[in-house]
C-alpha cells in the first residue's frame, strides 16, 4: 500500500499523522512541511511577545527528533506544489531539487496565511508563526538578545536588524479580533503607546455585551482604542513606518501589527479540481474527506460542519485542527472516525478579563441562519456573595422561540468567566432547550460559583421569553 502523505506539519497534520501510525504501524507515514517549524503553539505566540513565555522554543509542542521517534519520516523545507489524483502523486519541491511521491490517502493540512491588505514596508508586521513572534518580540523587548535567546531553527542575524533599534514608542494594532487584543496587552507591558483600531466593534463573533467590557478594560489600562475606525493605510519613513493614516487623521507611529484575519491556503487544492465550500476553505464531508477520492482536509484549509445548524462553516481554531486530524489519522488506519461538529467555541484574554463565545451570541446572526431568536443579557457574581473574590460576571444566552433550543451565548468577567463557556458548548452540542439547559446540574460550593451559576441564571431569566 502507497503511504499515507500528509502536507503540512502542524495541528491538523501531526495530529493524523501520529494517530495513524499508532493504530496502524505498518502503515508507512511521509509528512511535508514547506517550512523549518512544527508542531507549534500559534496561540502562544502574543504571550512570547509579551515576555510570559520567556522562549520561542517552549511554543514547541513535538520537535522533530520526537515525531521522527514515532516513525513518521518528516521532511521539512519541502513544498507540496501540485497534486495529480489520477495518478495518486504529489509534486514536492525541496533541497535537492523536484521529484513525484505517491500517496495511497492524502491530507492537506495547509492551514492559512495573514491577510495582509495594505501596502507596508518595514516595522508593519503580522503575526502569524514563530518568526513573526520572534521578529515582534525582538523589536519591541529592550532586554532581547538573539544571540541567548532559544530560537530552535531561526538564525539569530535575522533578528538582529530588530533588535538593535530603539525600542519603539507609539505602537498601532490594526483588527480588533483575537490577536488585536491579545498584542495590546503585549504591547502595554513595555510601556509603550498602544493604538488599537477596529472599523467595527471589538471581538464581532463575541456579541456587543463582551465588546464593551473588552473595550473598558482596554481603555482603563491605557490603550487608546479606535473602533468604528477604517483605516486608510500606511506612511513610510527613513527606517520604517513613521504613520498611519484613518479618516482625514494620520497618528505618527514607530510600528504596526496587522490582524485583520486569514485566508486558508487552498491554492495547491484548486489547482487540483478539489472543490472548495462557500466559505472558500476546502469543503469536506463529516470525515473530512474532499470531493476527491483518497483526499482529506483538516486544520484552517478546511471547512467543518456546525453544531446548531449542521451547515459548512469556517472557523479556524485550534481545537478543531487537532480534533480533525486526530480522526481522519483514525479513519486513514481503518477505521472510520467523524471529525465531528464546531460550535465556534472560543476564549480570550484581555488583561484581567476573560470572554468566551459558543453558537450564535448576537440575534441577527441566529436570525441569518433561519431561526426565530430571542436572547437576554444578565450580570451575575462568579462565586458567593460572602466569599472573597466574587466579581460580575455578564452571560448573553440566545435561543429559538419556537422550539425553545439554545443556539448560543458569550460570557465575560475578571473571575475564571471565559471558561464558563464550556457549558453552554457542551448543552450545544446536546441540543439542549433553554428548560434542559436550566435544570444542569452544575457544582457548586461558595469558592468556585454561587447556588446558581451565572449559566443557569441566564437560562432561568431566558426560559421566560422562549
């Protein structure tokens, strides 16, 4: 039998490839990589930034030394350039040149690339892998030294050029999603001036109750947030960029970060005729394989299917590349294994405060997907009153009015508030009502949560209107 090739050697791609090789070890298992890292952590990288994780290689989550211990021939710096499904090849470009290798199951675990819609020059960044971390950091931390710091593959001359400039004073983050908020708290421990501007509210798929709390607590330490704001473009300098221009302002600034999204890298895909969803990610069926025999799609490349409305839907998060690869290296062995559903599931962290979201929070976009929502926002204290510690904690719950199913919600608050969501994902992905919702039995003890948990104070106050 033809290996089982893998493109890609991150989340979704090491995640299939160790699974399968565990439950089938006869199985010969070959893993691209176009780059020099693997197997990182991309959701660390705004704390390396920040200095609390201290190196670059402690976002390493498998080195290569321990993939290859599992038997799985890892080639790194080889691109995938083309796929021809007829004859079962990939075309792979690497050191010693260009050359055919045949797969017997294919995954394309491309992942996704910056989107980067302004025309920049030096000091305007985007974060997305380990150089464009190291690259910040270098830039923004006084005390950073390439030639001390853990930078595994990287060579330390390429930060060097980062690294020995005057740390910068005046800072704009362009996109206040995930990244926007999470690099204005980075930004912030060094001192500097830090602009965020978003050309709508803060954190769209959180809703309006966690936009305003996240925009509070950003203002109280400091960072001067610009929402409602289009931001027209950049102003180039002597060294680098010297402005940014918004409206009929400009703010002179010494640098930027643009997080403003991600596009799935679906390019080698289409070359090869495998159809793409709606969403424009690879469209894949509750196995995540393609339209194309033999061929699999996991990670930010590819859509999943979600939980409330059972559609295609795109939202690259960790969780699910992981989840995903994990299966199809299951189903690749022999047996067959659902990627399973996405409610959208996700958690950030803006200084102190805590949010998280699940489903649909906000009734327009319920309301998109054919459902007649109605939804309640309330504020209650994330332990007993009497126990120290206790701190408001705001739930937004949407549900349809007819059946009375839970669709979705958000979560806010400075005391453990974000990963309250996990309840509400799990009554998601149940199909719970409001009622079922209501009568869980949650924990409770005056340390961790008052008699009835913010959750189930929403769902009491929701069960009224449904």
């Amino acid at each position: 039998m033809d290996p089982f090739v893998v493109v890609g050697g991150d989340a979704a791609g090491l995640s299939a490839a160790s699974k399968c090789k565990r439950e089938a070890p006869e199985r010969e298992v070959v893993v691209f990589e176009k780059g020099k890292w693997v197997s990182y952590a991309h959701c660390g990288t705004p704390y390396y930034v920040k200095g609390e994780v201290e190196e670059l290689t402690d976002l390493i989550s498998l080195t290569p030394e321990e993939i290859e211990e599992r038997d799985v021939a890892l080639h790194r710096d080889h691109e995938v350039t083309a796929i021809n499904p007829e004859a079962e090849t990939v075309t792979v470009v690497g050191p010693d040149g260009e050359r055919e290798q045949a797969y017997g199951d294919l995954l394309l675990g491309t992942g996704a690339r910056a989107t980067q819609p302004f025309e920049t020059g030096e000091d305007v960044f985007t974060l997305h892998g380990l150089p464009d971390a190291a690259a910040i950091r270098a830039r923004v931390d006084p005390a950073f030294d390439p030639d001390s710091a853990a930078l595994g593959p990287m060579d330390p001359d390429s930060l060097r050029p980062y690294a020995t400039r005057p740390a910068p004073e005046t800072v704009a983050i362009v996109g206040g999603g995930y990244v926007g908020v999470e690099m204005a708290e980075a930004f912030s421990a060094y001192g500097t001036d830090v602009h965020l501007f978003q050309r709508g509210d803060l954190l769209p798929p959180f809703g309006p109750a966690v936009a305003g709390a996240v925009e509070s607590t950003l203002d109280s330490e400091g960072v001067v947030v610009h929402t409602g704001t289009e931001v027209e473009g950049f102003d180039a300098g002597d060294e680098g960029v010297s402005g940014i221009r918004y409206g009929d302002q400009r703010l002179a600034i010494d640098m930027a970060v643009v997080g403003v999204g991600i596009t799935p890298n679906t390019d080698i895909a289409e070359d090869a005729d495998i159809a793409l969803g709606e969403t424009e990610a690879v469209a894949v069926d509750r196995y995540g394989c393609t339209d194309t025999d033999g061929v699999y799609a996991a990670g930010d490349v590819a859509e999943s299917r979600h939980t409330v409305t059972g559609e295609p839907t795109w939202v690259p998060l960790g969780l699910t590349a992981n989840r995903a690869g994990r299966a199809i290296g299951q189903t690749v062995a022999g047996e067959p294994t659902p990627v399973g559903d996405i409610a959208g599931t996700a958690v950030v962290k803006a200084f102190d405060l805590g949010a998280g979201r699940a489903g649909f929070v906000t009734e327009r976009e319920a309301r998109d997907a054919g459902f007649e929502p109605v939804s309640e926002t309330i504020t209650a204290g994330s332990r007993s009153g009497y126990y120290p510690g206790a701190a408001e904690t705001t739930v937004t719950l949407t549900a349809d009015r007819g059946t009375g199913r839970v669709l979705g919600g958000s979560v806010v608050g400075t005391d453990r508030a974000a990963k309250r969501i996990d309840t509400l994902a799990t009554a998601l992905n149940a199909g719970h009502t409001v009622a079922e919702l209501e009568r869980l039995d949650l924990a409770y003890a005056p340390p961790f949560s008052p008699v009835w948990d913010p959750i189930l104070v929403a769902a009491k106050v929701l069960a009224d209107a449904v």
